[in-house]
C-alpha cells in the first residue's frame, strides 16, 4: 500500500472544493503530479499544492493507494468523493460531502463530517470518530435512491434527515441523532445507540430501525406488532417491534404486505 | 377631472390581483387612488408617489454618510465587484419581472454566481419536496369554479394574501360552485386562532411543529388503520372526521405556508402533504397549492427552470448548474464564509435574513437594486434606486399558480431613473468587457 500524505498549510477563505482527493485520482501518480491536481474556490481553479504539501506517491491502482490527511479540512469539501477503492484518512475535521456517491474504500475522519456524508453512497467504509452533520447517507436532492449499500459508523452523534430515501447499507450511531431518521427509507438498517428526538421512520416502506435509547415522539403510522430478543451489533436484549409506516404504500411479496420495521430498545 | 386605468395587475402578493383600477391625474403623471386592491396592494402603488423617494444611487463613504453617485458609476461598481469576484452572491429576484430574472441569470453565468431566490427563506422547502414527490396542482381558476373541500395548512391569507379568500378560494361564486362560501367547507390547521382560522368551518389547533405527524395521521385514517388517541394535540375522533370530510368533496384544494415550510420537518411536510394529496386521489379530486409570498417569486423559479433546470439555490461557480439546498442556500453560503460579494435585487434579506447572515453583507462588497429604502439598503455599499415593476413598469409575473401574467405600467418613473432591466443590462454590457466574454 502506497502512502500519500496531504499536509495543509493554507486555510481556504472560500470553501475549496476538493473532488480530486481520493485514492482513484492520486492512483499511479507522483507527489508533483498530484500538488498539479486541480481544486476550486468559487469560479477560480487552483492545484492541490497551493493548499497542501503533497508527500509520497500513489499506488499502482486505487486499491493500492492510501490517503492521510494530516491536519483540519474543515473548510475543504467532496473528500473522497465517487471513489471506488483504497483508503483515505483525515486526521481532523472534514467539511461536506465526505465519501458522497463512493462505491468502495474505506474513509476514517478522526474529527467531525459536515452534512452529506455518505450521500448515495453503493459501497464501501466510512468512520467517522466524531459526530456527523445532517443528511448523513441520504439522497441527492430529488433522487430517490440514498445510500444503497456500505457502512456508515459514527462514534458522536449525527443530525437530522440521516438515512433519507435509504435502500440498503447500515448506518450505525453511537450517540443521539435529530429528526427524522430514515425517511421514505425503502431498505438498510438504521441503528441508533442514543436517543431520536421525533420524526422516526415517517413514509418508511421497508427496512429496519433500530433505537436503543428514547424517541421523544413516535409517529402514528406505527403499530406494536410485539416484543423480540435479538442481537443488534453486538448488544443483546429486547427490543419492542413495530411496523409501519401504515400510511404509506407497501410492496407485497409471496402473499405477505412487507413493512418497515422500528425496534425499541427495552 | 382624474383618468381611471383599468384592468392594473397588483405587484404585491402572489395573488397578482389582475382587477385594480388606478385613477391618475390628467397629465398622467401621478396616481390619485387606487381601487378594488386591499390595503397592502394599494400602499404599494401610492408608496411610489412619495416625496422622500430616493431617485439616485448612493454610495456609502467611510464614515457611514451616504454619497449620491451617477447611474454609471453605480453600473460601473456594480460589474467590477462582480467580475472580481470568486463566488459571488445574486440574491432576490422576487420582486422584479422576468425579463430583468433572465438578464440578471445571464451576469450570474459570466460571473461563476450563486444565484438564490427568496424561496430560500420561504417556500423552497416546497420546491424540494415537489422535486421528491411531484406535485398535483391546478389553477386559481379551477378552485374558484370548482373546490367545495379548502385547507389552508399553516397560512393566513386573511393577512399575507387579503384577497386571496374573496378572488379565488372562499367566497366567489364559480361556475359549479353557485352556493359561493356557503356550498364549500374550510379547514384551518393552525396552532394560532387567526383571522382565517376564526372563518372557518373546522380549526384544528394543532401543536407546534407536529404538522408531519397529523399529516401523516391523516393518510393512516384515510386507510382506516388505527391511530393513537391523540396526534399532535388533536383527537383521533376528529382526525377520521376531517379525513371523511376530505374525502367526501367533489373537487379539495390543500393551500400552505411559513407555518409549514419553514417550521419543524420543512420539506418533509411539503412531502407528506402531497402524498396526502395523491392519497386523496383515490377517492376524489384534490390538489395543492402554496401561497407563494412576493408577486413574482414564482417567476423566478420559472425562470431558472428554463434556463438551468433549478428552481432557486442555483450554483454557477463552476460554469454549470449545480443545486443541493442546504449548501449552495444564501444563509448556508453567507454564514460559512463562502461567498466574496453580495448582489441583491427586488428583496428584502436585511430584514428577513438572520443577524448573523446580515452581518456577513455588511463586511462584504454589497449592491442593493431597491426602489425603496430597506433594511438591506443600510447594510450594503452601494443602494441602486429602480423604478417599480408594475407600476413605473411592465414585464412578466408568475401567479402562485404558475400562470403568467403581464403587469401594467400606469405612470412614468421620476425623470432619469432607471429600471431594474435597464440597469442590469447596462451592468451585463460592462462585465462582458471586463471578463471578455
């Protein structure tokens, strides 16, 4: 695995948008070729140099190539966007849009991810030690696929709107998340370690919810079908089923109406 | 002996009144009265007419003090802060016509602007939620001649929209609805009792900020699955009578607001009220409608429509439209530093914009395009008085409906004054030299 470290030493006064940082661009390249790849501020294109000092070189394919960035992005957005293998790490903050539509590779952020992390994301790995911002896995605006697919892990706590339109993958939070938790979400699973404040699992076709903490106010489209022990990433215990929501519309498959499913944590 | 100018359309509301009549003076040049607007529309037109009127650019000087400068300065300081610019802030758009929309959407694409209609603040959120969800709606027209089943949801157009009820919703007598106010039912949700809530049939006094729950309640009763005693304050009694009575009409309309779209779940509530719209198609016909503030807030979304595809929140940075709410919005932009100059035009942010996002205008290079004085006029640097649209003016509007609507020009503008078109095409002449495009 090569190694290319980004070390900033300039604090965009705009947000930099920094789609090239990912293992894919950096991939077969060498430091100089990379400090020349392009960022932008507003409507003006810089190199990737201007803002950090680029150290080591890329691997032969992405899946070779690992990425440390070494220090606060938090004003920089699109880190690792679209990417399809390797790693990137950040060893701060990071601004929107981290890992957005990526389809494998592993992404740690050691601080805080702005919102859109994970948007629409097919695969891969992100982790994020600090709290998440909203929108965390959810879809582009009026696309109706969010993340379908990958592991989203946040060890804080994360915003409102996480798992919108959802149709596979699995969002963990260790901490407490804001309204609306899996929104329209027509697959994937959702497990919340903290508390969710309303709005949970509203216009849910299928899927599942887990809530390991209190919901402050439940939706009426949920029914308590019944009280299940199960293990849900390690924990055991009983969770409180209920599906729903009744309002919404539901597929049938082999005879069977297939609802979302919300567990709460006894 | 005054003339009377009939058939005026009003610049206020999304309404867009198109009955007013004007009476002006023989020589043309003064209105005397206005008649048949409500008392909003009419201060609109006689507000043109006073004294104190600002008719030339003013800059601000180091001290605070305001210097009167020519039209051509004001062009000239209005194209180089916008060439200079890396990320440039077009704001408004709202109360200006859509040919003024369109010449100011073209400096917007020579600049690399962010381009944001007040939509931002106010009915945006319906827009993503109708992008989500689609959206089933009608005309003004249709609702006059046919609604028998009026929601308004989170609005009071007794206030914000006064001719709304007695033009198109409540009282007129249509084609199929002869009985007028007295053959059709009208739900108020509102957690306050306002005046429109005070007229009608039904008030659901609904808890704040719980508008996604009853909705969605109400496409549970709709199913007749069951319900918790109570959803957002209101009984599940009275939430399958209103559910019944929703379904029992010929032809329902849904309008909302502020009090949906900017309170607690936004576009989510957007999104469930249409899905209860849909819903509400299975049994008979029903449509939705927000009640659009600024007179031609809706035209600008038309208008980036056509040309970019995005109805507000429109980001050229990069020579191509990109849109995602929340990150390209005006309040999102100004408060995370990301924008480097500020253009408003036909709008108010000084005053409805957050402290801290006003702050943010106030340090930055900042036109304001205004016939009036405002609170935005204060904070920015430079203050380009325009003629009114719609008065001093014509040129095309949008009605909360989508329909277009040409206004009327019904006296001259104070001599040498120029319009918000004339203006920003003096300005789009000047940074296409600067820019060489």
């Amino acid at each position: 695995m090569a190694t290319v470290t980004l070390k900033p030493i300039k604090v965009p006064d705009l947000r930099l948008e920094a789609d090239n940082i990912k293992p894919d661009a950096f991939a077969g390249k060498k430091a100089a070729e990379i400090a020349d790849l392009h960022v932008f501020c507003g409507n003006t294109r810089y190199s990737l140099g201007e803002f950090f000092e680029v150290t080591g070189e890329g691997g032969a394919t992405a899946a070779e190539t690992e990425v440390v960035i070494d220090g606060d992005v938090s004003r920089v957005k699109y880190i690792g966007m679209k990417m399809t293998a390797g790693s990137v790490l950040v060893k701060g903050n990071a601004d929107m849009y981290v890992g957005a539509w990526m389809e494998g590779g592993t992404i740690t952020v050691n601080g805080d991810a702005d919102a859109f992390a994970g948007m629409g994301m097919t695969g891969g790995e992100i982790n994020v030690l600090g709290n998440a911002g909203n929108y965390l896995g959810a879809a582009y605006r009026g696309d109706w696929r969010g993340m379908q697919g990958g592991v989203i892990r946040v060890v804080g706590d994360a915003g409102s709107d996480i798992g919108t339109f959802m149709r596979g993958g699995e969002i963990i939070v260790n901490g407490n998340v804001d309204v609306h938790v899996g929104t329209h979400q027509e697959g994937g699973t959702i497990i919340v370690k903290g508390d969710a404040r309303s709005k949970v699992g509203g216009q849910m076709v299928e899927g599942d919810i887990y809530v390991f903490g209190d919901i402050e106010v439940m939706m009426p489209g949920f029914q308590h079908i019944g009280d299940v022990d199960i293990e849900v990433d390690g924990v055991s215990g009983r969770f409180a089923c209920y599906k729903g929501d009744m309002g919404e519309r539901h597929p049938r498959r082999k005879g069977e109406t297939i609802y979302g499913k919300l567990y709460l944590k006894y | 002996m005054a003339k009377t100018i009939t058939d005026v359309v009003c610049p206020f509301c999304g309404t867009l009144c198109d009955d007013l009549e004007v009476g002006v003076s023989d020589d043309g040049k003064k209105i005397i009265d206005v008649y048949n607007a409500c008392a909003i529309g009419a201060e609109k037109f006689l507000h043109s007419q006073a004294s104190d009127r600002v008719t030339r650019p003013r800059m601000k000087q180091e001290d605070g003090s305001w210097k009167e400068v020519s039209y051509d300065e004001a062009v000239e300081y209005t194209a180089t802060t916008l060439a200079a610019a890396r990320k440039p802030l077009m704001y408004g758009w709202s109360s200006t016509n859509c040919e003024a929309q369109a010449i100011g959407t073209e400096i917007g694409e020579i600049v690399g602007a962010v381009m944001d209609n007040t939509a931002t603040v106010c009915h945006g959120t319906t827009l993503i939620a109708v992008q989500d969800v689609g959206v089933p709606s009608c005309t003004l027209g249709e609702i006059l001649n046919r609604a028998d089943r009026i929601v308004f949801w989170g609005c009071n157009p007794a206030h914000a929209h006064p001719r709304h009820m007695s033009r198109y919703s409540i009282f007129p007598r249509g084609f199929f609805t002869g009985k007028g106010a007295k053959g059709r039912r009208m739900i108020v949700v509102d957690p306050r009792v306002t005046d429109t809530a005070k007229t009608a049939d039904m008030h659901l006094q609904i808890e704040q900020g719980r508008d996604y729950e009853l909705l969605t309640a109400l496409r549970v009763a709709f199913k007749g699955e069951w319900l918790p005693d109570t959803v957002a304050g209101i009984p599940k009694k009275t939430i399958y009578e209103v559910a019944d009575l929703m379904k029992s009409g010929r032809f329902g309309i849904i309008f909302f607001g502020m009090g949906v779209t900017q309170s607690l779940s936004k576009n989510h509530n957007i999104d469930q009220a249409i899905c209860v719209t849909r819903d509400l198609n299975e049994y008979t016909k029903w449509n939705i409608m927000p009640m659009r503030g600024h007179y031609n807030v809706t035209g600008s979304g038309e208008v980036w429509g056509w040309l970019h595809g995005f109805p507000f929140a429109l980001d050229l940075s990069r020579g191509f439209a990109r849109y995602n709410p929340g990150d390209t919005t005006s309040n999102d932009l100004l408060v995370r530093d990301e924008v480097d100059a500020v253009f408003v035009i036909g709008s108010d942010p000084g005053a409805h914009f957050p402290n801290s996002s006003v702050k943010k205008i106030w340090d930055l290079p900042s036109i304001c395009v205004d016939p009036h004085l405002t609170p935005t006029t204060a904070v920015c640097k430079l203050h380009v008085p325009v003629a009114f649209v719609g008065v001093e003016t014509g040129g095309c509007a949008y009605r909360m409906d989508n329909v277009p609507i040409e206004c009327r020009k019904v006296v001259d503008p104070p001599e040498g004054m120029m319009t918000d078109l004339e203006f920003l095409e003096r300005v789009t002449a000047r940074v296409r030299e600067l820019k060489g495009a």
